[in-house]
C-alpha cells in the first residue's frame, strides 16, 4: 500500500478505496490523511483475517515488499530473499483465494516472481496474467519497470493501452532548475559476475526534456548541468509529482518517509490506466 499510490489511481479511475493495510503506522497514517472515509489496518502480514468485503464487487491490490528481492542487491543472503520470496507468493495465494472480483500485484522484475506467475498462469489461465511495465511507457515521466499482475481483464488494459508521447520531466517542470538531473547510480552489479562496477556519466545523467530515472524509496535523483555539476536533491514534493501523484495530495512531514513512500508507492497514473479501461 505505501503511501496511497494505487489508491489515488483507483480512485481517479473512479473506484472507492474501502480498506488500505500496512505494518508501518507512519506511511499508514499518510493513506489515512489522503482517504477519511477509508478502514484501516496496521499489521503485520501475512494474515488470513483481514476485514475485507463480504459482498459486493471489489478489487484486491497488493504490493508486497520488494526491496529484499532488487537486482540493486544481489548479495542479499539466501534466507532473507526466500522470506521475500514467500511473502509474494503468500500475497497470490490469499487473492486468488479471496472473493475478490479481480485482483493486482505491483513487484519488482525478478526472475524467481516471473517463475511464481508462469506458474499460476499456467494453472489458473482465466485468474492469472502479467506483464513487465515501463511507466514511462503509459504517461508517467519516469522509467520504472515493474512486474503488474492480475485479473486477465485488467492487464489487457495495459496490454492495449497506446502512449502517444513519452512525458517528460519538462512536462512537469517547464521551467526546472537545471537541465538534466543526476542519479546516485555510481556503480551498479554486473549481470555477469555480480560484482559492482563503476557507471560512466553519461548513464549518471538525463535531460529534462526525457522520462526522468526511476524514483526510489533509496538513494537520491538531483538536478544537474550536463557535466553532472549538481545544484541540490530533488525535493520529495518534486518526486511526487515525477511519480504522479496530484500537486494537493498530502505527503509524509518527516523527508526520509517521503523517500519511502514515494519511492515505493505505485505511480497513480498506471493504476488508473489498469483499473479504468476507458483511459486515454
């Protein structure tokens, strides 16, 4: 759930949020703030209990944790990444068994969730569908690739969804204070070895005139000159916006939550294309 991303999407798709959960009570309070008439839960999952609806039509989303499972950390010991392993695959289980009417899962592309999904399609054909989505790729003026899973109808709306133009960070910022913005990714893992290696500026930079680098809950996007000169950190209202939440939406006091939040959440801009199949 994070901060309310998939619920501002959902609700801008014209959907009424009825539950949010989430174990930490800070990011919670933040959906609380945003949604009033919404239940809340702070808890710890996996649990089967949770008071979810008992008639009706409605939707499932869950967003397990994924930080555990990034190619940006290889070296995550074996037991820590099959917990994250598990949790996914718990978080399919409970919404294919739920009475959801549809369901959807956000999660990083990672080999051992793609194998989970192959899996269920496989078993439940009419229940399970996926697809590795670009952000950018649907109005959002950030690259960011995730796994989106679901109910076969609702990752057709992806599927079938044409972007005309790219958005870029000018698009959000036509005066910004500089002209290219400059990411922390100063090495990264070879897909060979695992080792990390040291990136070249020229993949530390992007101008404002493209889709902005994935925002993420750790390290830290800056704007920059073309020589990778930086001026200041992206400002967590900034990244909000880069991420598509509204200029009102009411953010985390505490920056380092913003981070997290933001960095975390499910830009609303895809979840209302994937819940509206009307969306233009």
């Amino acid at each position: 759930m994070q901060i309310g991303g998939f619920s501002c999407g959902a609700k801008q798709a014209g959907h009424k949020v009825v539950l949010a959960v989430d174990s930490d009570p800070f990011l919670l309070f933040t959906h609380v703030r945003n949604n009033t008439d919404c239940e809340h839960v702070c808890c710890t999952l996996p649990r089967d209990d949770l008071p979810l609806p008992t008639s009706g039509s409605w939707h499932l989303h869950g967003s397990p944790p994924c930080t555990k499972l990034s190619i940006m950390q290889p070296n995550q010991p074996k037991d820590v990444r099959q917990e994250a392993v598990d949790m996914v695959e718990w978080y399919l289980n409970f919404a294919l068994d739920s009475t959801a009417t549809s369901w959807t899962m956000e999660q990083v592309n990672q080999k051992r969730v793609r194998d989970l999904l192959n899996e269920l399609k496989r078993k439940y054909p009419l229940k399970v569908d996926w697809i590795v989505a670009d952000a950018a790729d649907y109005s959002v003026p950030q690259h960011r690739r995730r796994v989106i899973a679901g109910s076969p109808f609702l990752i057709a709306n992806l599927r079938t969804f044409t972007c005309k133009r790219k958005r870029s960070i000018r698009d959000v910022f036509p005066n910004p204070p500089r002209e290219y913005v400059r990411n922390s990714l100063y090495s990264r893992p070879d897909p060979e070895t695992g080792e990390h290696v040291e990136v070249p500026l020229k993949d530390q930079i992007r101008s404002v005139d493209e889709p902005c680098f994935t925002i993420l809950a750790t390290g830290h996007c800056k704007w920059a000159d073309k020589n990778g000169l930086v001026l200041r950190h992206l400002k967590g209202w900034e990244k909000a916006l880069i991420q598509t939440f509204p200029p009102d939406y009411h953010l985390p006091w505490n920056k380092e939550l913003v981070a997290i939040g933001v960095g975390n959440a499910v830009s609303p801009r895809l979840a209302e294309i994937l819940m509206k199949p009307t969306c233009k």
